[in-house]
C-alpha cells in the first residue's frame, strides 16, 4: 500500500494541472448561458483522458436530453473478475454572482491549501479522482470496469436516467460507484447511505378578479398575499419542525451524527440565530421531511401600490426522506395547503418534479471492501452519512440492476461549498480518495476470487 500511495502523491501535481484544464471548460449544460461547444469540449477531454488509461472503445452516446455521455469499458486478464461501473458527471453549475467570487470562478486558484473553482469539487475533483486511482494502478487493475460521465446532471433533465434503462447491458455492473458526493468532512471518510428524494411544486392562490384600492376596499376584501402566508406559516411549527398533515416528522438517524457546531459554521448561520427542530441535526436533515419556500411571486416592495392583492404565488421544495414515496408526500403537501387556505380562497398547486428517496444496502462484499479500503487509506473507520440532496439516477441503477451494490463517495465535502460562489476541492480528499478507489479495486477483486 505504502507504494501505491507514493505513486498517488506523485500524480498529485498532474492531477492539478488536468483539474485546472476541466475548471477552465466553462460546461454548463444549458446553452442559455453559456455555449452547447463548452460541453462539447469537455466531454471531448473526458473521452481523450480515458481512452489513454485503457478504455479503448471509449466513446460518447447522446442521450435524451441531448446531452453527451461518455462511456466506455475496460477488461483485466481474470476470467471470472467482478465488474466495476465507475461513475461521475462532467457537467457544473453556473457560477451565480461572479462578484461574489474571491477568485475567477473558471480559473482553478490555489487559496489557503484549496483548489478554487466552479466544478473544482462538484464533479470535476472526482473526474480526476478516478484517473489518479487508474493510473496509480497501472495496468494492475484487477476487476473489469465499465464508465460513464454524463454531462447534465446539474440541470436535472433526465438524460443519463432516460439512457441507462435503454442501453442496461451497456452499464451492468456488479458494484457501482457513485462518486458525487463525499465525506462530513476532509479527512473524515464516509460513504453515502442515504438521499432525500424531492417534491416541487407551485401553490397558487387567487381572491379577487383584479387590485383593489386598500383605502377604499381594504378590511372586508379577501387579500391573496395574506391567504398565502397564513397557508405557508402552517407548514412549519414554533420550532421550526415541518408540519404537513399525515408525514412523520418523529424519526431519527441512526448512523454517523453531524455535529450542531460543525453543521452552524458549514451552513454560516448567523450568531443568535437558532437551529431548526426539535430533532438532532441529523434527524432534520436525513430522517425528516424537510419544507423549503424557494420563492414568492407577489407585488416587490419597490413599485407596490396601496392596494390589496388578488393573487399571489410560492414555489415549495419538499424534501423527503427513505420510506416516503414522492406520490404520498406530493398528496399530503397539497391536502394540506388547501386545508389550510382561509376564506374560502381558490387554490391550485402545479408539480414541477417530483424524485423518490434512496437508501443503500450496505452488507455486501463491495461495502465491506470499501471500509477496508477507507480505513487503510484514511487511518480512520468508514462512517455512514446521509445526503440532504437527491440524486435520482442513483434509483435508476436501483431499479435497472437490483442486484448491483451502489456505493457513494466523492471528493465533496461542505466546505467545498458546491453550488455556492467560492467552490473549492482540498486535494488532500482528492488523494485520499484516489488511494481508496484503488484499494478498494484490490480488496473487492479478491474479496470476489
């Protein structure tokens, strides 16, 4: 091990400088904002990089978003070795306020031991993660690999979950490797048991046909606004606990906690301002649904006039957590809305999206080979997380190889900050974690003889 992990230390510095290339490809995936040739490229220098380490077929498939996948396949000399599906996305986030940025959001700036950029973590760190591992083994890989980097994850439309039913046989794998997402934090190593699935929808509430003067008719006139945020103040209690009729709000978590101290400063909450719930942070976020108001759509303080409003709008994110199909908390959420909407208002609700939870198994021979492989690389156990966000592809490969083990890990990490301006990746996970795909290559082969 100890030369495996010299030979990770000395790719570090290639690694940088390939980070820096894929930081620079500006590969957000909705031509709106940037170029359709940014993503085009990236997904070019994927495919280059990979079929230089061995997977020789390595091409890209359209899917049906029209986004470009990169797959691709390469066999060791055993005979009877498992198959490894190794798994990352190429496509990042639009960086937001680029004034809010401390360095150039496409340019990988080295800041206090960090690697700062857009995609630096979330999901090009992982992009290079997996060719550190590749190359540190050399051609002493001892399993078969499949791979896929898919190039619209972050958009969300479906792509890569549309194609993977379609072409099964393409991407069957005994164990898959999901590496987006990563450890409670850096040098704490964890693999991702759990994912929240999701709910958005648009609540829509109407009272009057058009503005009213509030002088002349304000009092007795119903006023939309206020219906709304009498209805949305109901979905949570004094506590901050979510509050909708018929979901269990009373369950814990029962692996690795994430500390109230470490959970303020991740999230930058503000001094006096308290927590929400009366669960665990680890409940609220992984045992719990969990009620988000993304927007309003009512009248902006600038420009509003004295006058009462006849309709007003919200966008809600429900999260839910395993257990809880999106058809059941979709159904309460806007039974509840409407029961709770006063003075007989008129109220639509208009579903977005909706995602199902995931949960992982954890008592096969590809979990027991990643523990190993973490604690060797780590020096400290493997602990299980959960994940607040979804990731809906992760129930693809659930439902399309139900005996496959899926495994999620990465180089992400919160102070990585993904999503956010001032993404950043600590290369110490980038090589930590590159030392454990490798090892967990050779543990789960021979686990596998």
């Amino acid at each position: 091990m100890d030369d495996l992990r010299q030979r990770i230390t000395d790719l570090m510095p290639k690694a940088h400088d390939e980070l820096a290339e894929l930081v620079a490809l500006r590969s957000v995936a909705d031509p709106r904002q940037y170029p359709a040739e940014e993503c085009e490229r990236t997904a070019q220098w994927v495919l280059e990089r990979f079929a230089g380490i061995g997977f020789s077929d390595a091409r890209l498939e359209q899917t049906a978003d029209g986004s470009m996948a990169v797959v691709g396949s390469r066999k060791c000399s055993r005979a009877d070795a498992p198959t490894v599906l190794l798994y990352a996305h190429y496509d990042v986030q639009p960086p937001l306020d680029d004034a809010a940025w401390r360095t150039p959001p496409f340019q990988l700036t080295e800041v206090d031991g960090r690697w700062h950029g857009r995609g630096a973590a979330d999901c090009k760190g992982n992009i290079v993660m997996h060719l550190a591992a590749l190359r540190a083994l050399g051609e002493d890989v001892p399993v078969d690999l499949k791979l896929v980097v898919e190039g619209s994850e972050e958009q969300g439309t479906g792509g890569l979950e549309a194609f993977v039913p379609e072409h099964a046989d393409l991407l069957r794998a005994d164990a898959i490797l999901v590496c987006d997402t990563g450890n409670a934090a850096v040098g704490h190593p964890a693999a991702t048991v759990s994912l929240r699935g999701m709910v958005n929808l648009v609540v829509t509430v109407e009272a009057l046909s058009s503005e009213i003067h509030s002088g002349m008719f304000g009092g007795p006139a119903p006023d939309a606004l206020a219906a709304l945020v009498a209805m949305l103040s109901t979905l949570r209690d004094a506590k901050g606990n979510t509050t909708i009729t018929g979901l269990d709000n009373t369950r814990t978590w029962s692996g690795a906690p994430y500390p109230t101290d470490q959970f303020t400063a991740d999230a930058g909450v503000l001094a006096g301002v308290s927590l929400l719930g009366d669960g665990s942070v680890s409940d609220m976020l992984w045992a719990r649904p969990a009620l988000t108001i993304l927007g309003i759509d009512c009248p902006p303080v600038v420009g509003s006039a004295a006058a009462v409003v006849p309709k007003a709008a919200a966008r809600l994110n429900l999260r839910i957590p395993p257990g809880l199909s999106p058809e059941t908390a979709q159904r309460a959420l806007i039974e509840h809305l409407k029961a709770a909407a006063p003075w007989g208002v008129h109220v639509t609700a208009d579903v977005e999206a909706a995602g199902a939870p995931f949960e992982a198994a954890t008592d096969g021979p590809a979990y027991g080979a990643m523990a190993r492989a973490m604690q060797e690389a780590y020096g400290r156990p493997m602990t299980s997380l959960g994940q607040g966000g979804s990731i809906p592809l992760c129930n693809v490969f659930e439902e399309t190889y139900p005996d496959a083990e899926l495994i999620l890990i990465g180089v992400e990490e919160p102070l990585a900050l993904i999503h956010a301006p001032n993404e950043s990746v600590d290369p110490t996970e980038i090589e930590a974690m590159a030392l454990t795909e490798a090892l967990f290559l050779r543990h789960y082969a021979a686990m596998s003889s």
